[in-house]
C-alpha cells in the first residue's frame, strides 16, 4: 500500500525536493554575495582611514611645539 502511494507521488516528491534544493542554493549564494560586498567595503573604509592618518602625520612633519601640542589637545576628545 505504501509503495503504491510512494510510487504514484514519487515524481511530485522529486519535484519538491529540486525546488528546495534551487531555493536553499540561491539563498546561499545571495549570502555568499553579500558577505563579499562587506568585506570590500571594510577594505575601502580602512585604506581610507590609513590614507588620511598618512595626510594628518605628513601635515604635523616639522611643525613646532605649540603646534604639536595644540593637535594633542584636539584628538584627547577622540580617546
């Protein structure tokens, strides 16, 4: 009795099953896609960030003592 409803539904229960399988895979791959558009962002914010440390080092090169002491008291609020 089994067998005979298995094998009357057995191409509708295939079916499901590559349906859930293409959506499972999709969804995978959207995941995938996603995870690798944050870590190209992360990149670009941190080269950013190391450019314009780079920019503020070469700005502080050869300035005097009140100068150096003045750019201290602005970034004490940042800490």
């Amino acid at each position: 009795m089994t067998s005979r409803l298995l094998a009357r539904f057995w191409g509708v229960l295939v079916a499901a099953g590559a349906i859930l399988a293409a959506i499972w895979k999709y969804g995978r791959a959207k995941k995938a896609e996603a995870r690798k558009e944050t870590y190209i962002e992360a990149l670009q914010d941190s080269a950013k960030r190391q450019e314009a440390g780079r920019e503020a080092s070469a700005d502080l090169r050869g300035a005097d003592r009140d100068e150096l002491a003045g750019q201290l008291r602005r970034n004490d609020d940042h800490w």
